[in-house]
C-alpha cells in the first residue's frame, strides 16, 4: 500500500513537470512570435545600397526574411523616407527606410584675392572647389565692406546645402593698384589697363617699352615693376598658348582615277607659336565616284589641337570640252572661208582638245542662212557639239532672181501686186540696208522705201513702168504706175493712212493730211 502511493506521488510530480515544461515552451514561442524581427533603418545619403540584414533583429533568421511580394525598388538617391513590408515565417512587418543628408559640404577656400579697390564682394569668387550631394549656396557670414585705403579684409565664407548642413571658411582681399598677376594668350596684346586699375593716375608707373616686349615674347613668365619706388608693386605676366591654331580648310574634286593629299586640303594653318604640324585623321578611300567628310588636325608647338572639316568629292569625268569662238559668221558666195579660224575647245581636265567641223549643210553657192556642227573629244571619250550660224551673202543675181521667181507667181495687175507687198512685208524702221529689197523679201519686214522698192522691182519684172516718188521732206516713200497711158499714185506700204487703190494727185494729197511731194519733179497724175 505503501509501495502504490509512492508510484502514484512520482506520477504527480512527473505530470507536474511536463505540464511546467510545456507551458514555459508555449509562454516562450508566444514570445518569440510577437518580438520584432525587423527594424527601421536611417543612412546617409550617398550610400550606395541598402542590405536586408540591416533591417533585421538579432530575433530574425535570416534564411526566413523575404519580401512577402515582389522586390521593391529602394531608392537611397534622395533624402527622404520609404515604407518597406518584410516576412519572417508567416510574420509581415512594416518598417521605415530613412535618407538623410546630415554631412556638410566640404570645399576648397581661396586663400587670397588680390583685386582692384573697386571690386564688389561675391562670395562665389572665394571657393575653389565643392563637393556635395545636394544643392549648396554660398554667401558672406558678414558682409565685407570695402576699405577707403588699400587694407586687406578678411572675409567669411560660408557653404550651405539644401538641409542646412554647412561649411564656414575664410579668405582675404588684398586691395591694390597694379594686380600681381596676369595671363596672357600667345597672341594676344597686352594693354596697361589689363593690369593697371586707373591707367589715367597711374600708366606712367609702368613701362610701354616692357609691355611691347612682353607681347612680342614667347610663352613663359615675366615680371612687370612698379617705375615708382615709392609704390612699389609687381605684376607676374604669364604668356601661355591654350588655343589650338587657326585652321582653314578648303572642299577638292578630283576625278575616279586621281589621288589627292593632305596639302591640297588646307588653305591655311597659322599660330602665333609658330611652326603647325598638319595630319588628316579619316582616311581618304579613292577610285568611287562620291563625297566624302574629311577631317583635318592641326597642332601647335605646345600639343594645342584645333579640328576642321571639309570635303572631298570625286567625280567620273562625263564632261565634255567647251567649245569658244563660234560668233555668227557672215561668208561671200562662192568664197572659201576657213570655218575653224578662232575656233578652239578647252576640257577641264586634258586642257585644250581638236575641233572638227562638219560643213555638209552648208551652200556657199546659194545665199542664205546655214549651220555648221562642229565637233570636240576629250581623252576620256566625252563629246561635245555646237552649231554655229553661217551667212552666205547674196549678190544682185541672187535678188533678181527671187523677185523672178515671185513675180512669176502673180499677175500684172498693178493692184494685185501691190496688195501682194502689203500683205507680205510687215512694217519696220529699217530702211533695208544695201539691198532693201532683198531685206524686204527674206526678212518679211521693212519701212516704206523698202515697200515701194520691192513693189518697182516686181513692176519691172512684169514690164509696168514705175517712178519712185516721196513727200518734200523724204518721210514717206511710195510710187506713181502707168496704167493705160495714165499717171497713177500706189502705196504699197500697208496701214489705213496708205489706201490700197490707185490714186489722183488729190486723193494722194488728201490721205497724206496735208504733205505734199514737188509736183515739178514728176507727172500730173488724174
């Protein structure tokens, strides 16, 4: 009995222990279950790159830490803040990544300024260099006033970006009258008041001559004194050459089979240094027909490099020879005139080429208009042909031929003939020259000498007798027939002024409007 109630108190006590354990086991993953896995995360800006550990706990495993979505994109280029979900198990919690800028600028103060004593303070003059994530500014901590005197001022300067954060440094503006440096490009002419703050008060202090010899040296540094020994002061003048040279180009055509080379390119390279070492940078493909960019370099004795461009344009050679000196040629009938005189024919390229002439269609027996072809050839095959205007001269046989072979077509009435001319040959101001009537017949055109002239010359033909008659004054020119043993005015020259029908002495008066011939010289005509 004993024995049973032992074992039963062993039980108990073994029961008890479990059911301890189990609940210490519970208490401790309800803990560890509600304790933070994760945590909010500050950086500073300029950090490349957030890592997941940095968000965990020391309570996280991290083979457990994902994002319970897609991968969210971490931006930590900017100040500012982002909300972030992350896993642990089957446990999501928010966290906040922060970007801030709490680093101050860090810049590069210029020590000294040394300016005229009319310079205006900016605080931009006196940083040489900073660096910064964000948007700074510059300002005076106190602004400087300028002194009366040539004093030095101490000046602070401080740089604030865009959160506050900020630099403070100082620097000093030495006030003078001559500065104590200045730079110079070779090449450039060097002027007191470049140096000088009031070149009217105090040009004489400085020597021209030391100036002219400065804009005629070399690169290097030379040193200006003060001629006043009672305000002495130094000006360091650095003579450098910075500018690559001065490069004109110029475009070349050169035809398929020609080769060209960097000097045909270049119309000038000149720099003050001096000599000018020329190179072409692209290459030059020959021997196809097209453009090409072509790019030219030109340094300078100090590695100064300065780049053009131009173009070179290769052509086939398809252009004929220019053929000169084919003016109008006027020739006498049956003459033997040498057609090629004058004549030559120049190609771009052979220079001058062989002319041939081709005078087929010419007549030098007949007078008329004709035209000549002739004919050059350059090396490369290409033709060129013109025609040139040939003249063959009548002569007295050839008029009185060509008034045969009109009259011959029309009748003997003196009317009929008449209206023939008016109807023909328009009017002109041009008296016909040596020959009006064969002006008149081959021009179609003349004034009234030449109407009344070819209207004689078909009357002879036809065997009517005919005077030439005109107003006192020669202003107008017509005829008087003989029609059936009577005396007749005809004008053959056409217009309203001048009737076609034959006319008495009145009639012909009265149409004239008052002008009169000398009735002595020819006959009553009724």
């Amino acid at each position: 009995m004993t024995f049973l109630k032992s074992k039963k108190g062993i039980f108990c006590i073994v029961l008890a222990a479990v059911l301890l354990f189990c609940g210490i086991c519970t208490a401790l993953g309800f803990w560890y279950y509600n304790v933070p896995k994760f945590q909010n995360v500050t950086v500073e800006l300029g950090t490349k790159s957030v890592a997941l550990s940095e968000f965990m706990t020391k309570y996280a495993i991290a083979s457990q830490v994902k994002f319970p979505g897609e991968t969210p994109n971490i931006d930590v280029g900017k100040v500012g803040t982002q909300e972030l979900t992350l896993s642990h198990l089957w446990k999501e919690e928010t966290v906040t990544l922060t970007v801030a800028d709490t680093t101050a600028p860090q810049v590069s103060f210029v020590e000294n300024r040394r300016e005229f004593i009319n310079y205006e303070p900016n605080a931009e003059d006196f940083i040489a260099d900073i660096r910064d994530l964000s948007e700074t500014k510059a300002y005076f901590v106190e602004e400087p006033t300028v002194p009366e005197n040539y004093a030095d001022v101490t000046v602070q300067i401080a740089v604030e970006d865009t959160y506050g954060n900020k630099t403070v440094g100082e620097s000093t503006i030495s006030f003078v009258w001559l500065r104590g440096e200045f730079t110079l490009e070779l090449g450039d002419t060097l002027e007191k008041a470049d140096i000088l703050f009031d070149v009217e008060q105090d040009g004489e202090y400085i020597s021209q001559e030391e100036i002219d010899a400065i804009n005629q040296s070399a690169v290097g540094t030379y040193t200006l004194k003060s001629l006043n020994p009672d305000r002495e002061a130094l000006c360091e003048i650095t003579v450098q050459d910075t500018t690559g040279p001065d490069l004109k180009l110029k475009n070349v055509t050169i035809y398929v089979d020609q080769k060209t080379s960097l000097e045909s390119f270049i119309k000038s390279a000149e720099d003050p240094s001096g000599g000018v070492k020329t190179r072409l940078v692209s290459e030059l493909l020959f021997g196809t027909a097209g453009k090409q960019t072509v790019t030219v370099e030109a340094e300078d004795a100090f590695g100064n490099i300065t780049k053009a461009e131009t173009t070179l344009k290769i052509i086939k050679n398809n252009i004929a020879p220019t053929i000169s000196g084919l003016k109008a040629m006027t020739v006498e009938r049956n003459s033997n005139p040498d057609f090629l005189s004058g004549v030559t024919a120049k190609d771009d390229r052979d220079g001058s080429c062989t002319v041939t002439v081709n005078t087929d269609k010419v007549d030098l027996s007949t007078a008329g208009t004709y035209y000549a072809v002739y004919t050059s050839r350059d090396k490369a095959g290409n033709v060129r042909t013109a025609k040139r205007k040939i003249t063959v001269l009548h002569n007295e046989d050839d008029t009185a031929a060509l008034v045969r072979s009109i009259a011959a077509k029309l009748s003997s009435d003196p009317v009929e003939l008449s209206n023939y001319v008016r109807s023909t040959i328009k009017y002109n101001h041009n008296w016909g020259g040596d020959d009006p009537v064969w002006y008149g017949l081959k021009n179609k055109k003349g004034n009234c000498y030449v109407h009344a002239l070819v209207l004689r010359a078909l009357f002879r033909e036809k065997g009517i007798s005919s005077k030439l008659i005109w107003v006192t004054d020669k202003s107008h020119y017509w005829l008087l027939v003989n029609v059936g043993g009577q005396w007749k005015h005809i004008d053959p020259t056409p217009g309203t002024k001048h009737p076609a029908y034959l006319m008495n002495d009145t009639q012909r008066y009265n149409n004239l409007q008052g002008r009169d011939w000398d009735r002595s010289n020819w006959p009553v005509c009724n």
